[in-house]
C-alpha cells in the first residue's frame, strides 16, 4: 500500500477550490499543508525562489519566467482563475479621454510589469487594438517574482509612498491596469470601449480564455510520486465540477487540448512585451505525466 504523503500547498478559496480545501474531497493518498495567504500571489516570491510548495496555484506568467530561469515546476493542465481581461484598464473621465490609440507616449501604472492581468491588457491592446504600447512609461509598485528578471528599459518602479489608484486620480498617471483592485469610483471609465463586446470579439477571433492562475507541482514529485500527482488532479478536477459554471465560457478549462490555444496566445504576448526571451510551445510547459492528464 502506498504511504500516504502531505504536500505543502499554495492554493487560495475560490469556488473551484472550496470542496478540497475544506476536505469534502478526500484521498487515501494525499494529505495537504494549506499555506495561510488569503490572496495566493503573496506565495508566489517564496515558492519560485524558495520552492516553498511542493505544489500549488501560480500565476501564469509566473509561472514561464520561473521556468525560463531553470526553476524545477512543471505544469498541470488545470486552470485556477481566468476571466476576461478587457476591462482591467482605467481612466480618469476627469482628466479626458484616453483610448488604445492614446496609449503612445502615455504614463501607464501596473502592480508589476510581469503581473498576469498586465500582460493580457497589454496583448489585447496591441493585437486587437494595435496599441503602440513600446512608446508607452509604464510605472510599476512591484519587482517581478522571479528574482533573475529584468523589466524593459521603458518601466519604471514609483516611491513606496505612491499608491496606485491614487496616482490616476491625482493626475500622476494617464492610465492603469486595477484588476480586481478597481475602485468602485464614477470617476474611472476603462480604456476599452465596451470592453464585454470586445471581449467577446477577441474571444471568438482566438478561441482562447485569458487565465490568471493555473497549477503547478515540483518536477520532483512527478519523479518519485506519479500517482500522487494523478490523485492530486483528480482532486482539483472533482472539486472543480462542484462549483457550478456561471456563463456559457469556462473559464477554468482542464486538459492539454482545452488548455492549447490558450497557452500559445500566452507564449506569445510574452514574447511580444520581453517578459521571455525564448520561444516555447504549449507541451514544452509540461512533462509526458501532467500533459496526458484528462
């Protein structure tokens, strides 16, 4: 009989993580050690320097720069958080208008240059919009997670005293991508023009869904543990099917074929805006074990 293993997991509530993180879904081979973030990007620095998880939740551009840089993860084919990303960038209707054509010599404000959301705004912008975003200041409050990366020339890290949200409203910034971060202000009008319509036009021109957070497991669990690895999807999987779906687009799409067109659009908004520097493919991201999970 297999001995039981307890992984240390990175892995905040959602309603896809609720029913195994609360133990409704249990295993005969996996006990979990849940880190204590309520926001899961507070684990990020610790597990791609420290490898601080056996396993866990990650940001996907995290996630590519740690493996550019020779870190020891390797993906499973689960998404985590994912949302359409065409009104995460704001302005201030005080100060003007600002649309993607503006963009061009603008001073735009992001948590990081390497945040998740960040990279999908700036590939919507460019390919959907055809931004001039090279010709924009991006300011950013936060260095990259992975220690070994280095911002292009044209951003900027503000003062610790500076907040992002205030900056836009005092004038400081022309735009900025909030995310889950923006404030409930009349003041603040996104970027995007009808950004539900031209989501859905960028989503049936792609066919793919912007994720945020997908899973990631150390290459050497799948090495001395394969069979953990296979219960541990099983595990997110059926947690996955108990929360219901809002919306005809699933967001959270699980298998190496739902998750392709997704992760080649990922790869080459990296490559585009130099948060990677090598060409990879979509089965590059995994191993043979965690690319055959279904």
């Amino acid at each position: 009989m297999l001995q039981k293993k307890t992984l240390k997991t990175l892995l905040a509530d959602y309603p896809v993580t609720q029913a195994i993180k609360s133990g409704q879904i249990t295993s005969d081979l996996i006990d979990f050690d849940f880190a204590p973030y309520a926001r899961a990007n507070k684990g990020f620095k610790p597990f791609v320097r420290d490898l601080a998880f056996d396993a866990g939740e990650l940001a996907i551009v995290t996630f590519l720069q740690a493996r550019e840089a020779g870190v020891p993860l390797v993906l499973l084919p689960a998404t985590i958080s994912g949302r359409f990303q065409h009104h995460c960038i704001a302005y201030n209707a005080d100060r003007g208008e600002v649309c993607p054509d503006d963009l061009a010599g603008k001073r735009i404000g992001v948590r990081a240059y390497t945040q998740t959301t960040g990279m999908w705004v700036r590939g919507i912008l460019q390919n959907q919009f055809g931004a001039d975003l090279d010709a924009a200041e991006w300011l950013t409050f936060e260095d990259a997670h992975v220690a070994s990366y280095r911002n292009p020339p044209n951003v900027t890290i503000a003062s610790e005293d500076k907040k992002l949200v205030d900056m836009l409203l005092d004038g400081e910034l022309d735009a900025a991508m909030l995310g889950v971060d923006m404030p409930d202000d009349p003041r603040l009008k996104t970027v995007i023009p009808d950004p539900d319509a031209a989501a859905q036009a960028w989503y049936a021109q792609t066919g793919a869904v912007s994720m945020n957070h997908m899973f990631v497991v150390q290459e050497r669990l799948c090495a001395e543990a394969p069979e953990v690895v296979r219960e541990l999807y099983r595990m997110l999987k059926a947690s996955k099917a108990q929360a219901p779906q809002k919306g005809a687009i699933d967001f959270r799409p699980y298998g190496f074929a739902a998750l392709e067109p997704s992760l080649t659009l990922v790869i080459d908004y990296c490559l585009q805006q130099r948060l990677i520097s090598q060409p990879v493919t979509p089965a590059d991201l995994f191993n043979d074990l965690t690319r055959s999970l279904v």
